[in-house]
C-alpha cells in the first residue's frame, strides 16, 4: 500500500521556541490533579473534532501505554451511544465537545454536570486541558505536522 506523505509547513518548536515552550508549560499545568485516563481521552476527541491527526496518532499511542482499551479508544468517537465510559468520563468529554465547539458555548447543563463530578480546582484544570489541547491541534494542523514527522 502506498501512503500519502503530507509536508509539514513549518518546524513550530525550531521558528517559535518561545512559544512553544510557553504552551508546554501551560500544558503541564493544566494536568496537574486530573486522572491520566481522562487526559488522554479528552485530548483525543479533541483532536477527532478538529481533525488533527498528529495529535489523534500521539493521543491514542499514549492511551494505549496507560493501559485503555482498543475498544474505548474506537467508541470515543461515539460515547454518547457507548456503554463503556463512566459518568465522570461523560460529564468531560460533554465539556469537551462544548469548549472545542464554540459557536454554541458551553451550555449550563453541561457545565454543572462536569462540576459535579469534579472539584472547582479539578474543573479549571480540565477546562484549562480543553483549551490547551485545542491550541496544539491548531498549532499543528495549521502547520501540516503529521503522524511520523518529529
């Protein structure tokens, strides 16, 4: 099988290093305190709703080193049909779609779901994990950076 090779545009960390590293520290802060699962499930859809496909490749090689599933991984597209993700898990990845899907804002059914499930702190650091895995897709999808491209 002969694959497509995408050229990526741009080495973002090599012209930018700045602000790249500005990005990786807010990165690092927004995981503090959140379950490691969760993390990689919410930075994969949301790389699924933006198409990123770096950052879907890099997302679900790292789900898979901690441990989840194939078949979770494969449903995350459809969890609101799936049986397989918690309450917890569907109050996040709810937020999820919301915060990476503007235009229709976060709803406040939405929003005092996930509060219930996780603390005041736990939920900045969650929205904070929204926001920022949307700023790496839109770094590297704006880029071109692709699965194999280091």
């Amino acid at each position: 099988m002969t694959t497509f090779q995408v050229p990526d545009r741009m080495n973002f960390a090599a012209v930018a290093p700045k602000i790249f590293k500005s990005v990786l520290a807010l990165d690092g802060a927004a995981r503090q305190g959140l379950d490691p699962v969760l993390l990689e499930l919410v930075q994969i859809r949301t790389s699924q709703i933006n198409r990123c496909a770096y950052c879907i490749d890099y997302h679900t090689s790292d789900a898979r080193k901690g441990g989840e599933s194939e078949e979770r991984i494969y449903q995350l597209t459809a969890w609101q049909e799936s049986s397989l993700f918690t309450v917890k898990e569907r109050a996040a990845l709810a937020l999820t779609e919301q915060v990476t899907l503007l235009p229709g804002g976060v709803t406040d059914a939405v929003y005092d779901e996930a509060a219930r499930h996780f603390g005041e702190e736990q939920l900045a650091h969650l929205i904070a994990l929204i926001f920022t895995a949307n700023v790496w897709n839109r770094m590297n999808v704006a880029t071109r950076k692709t699965p194999g491209t280091e």
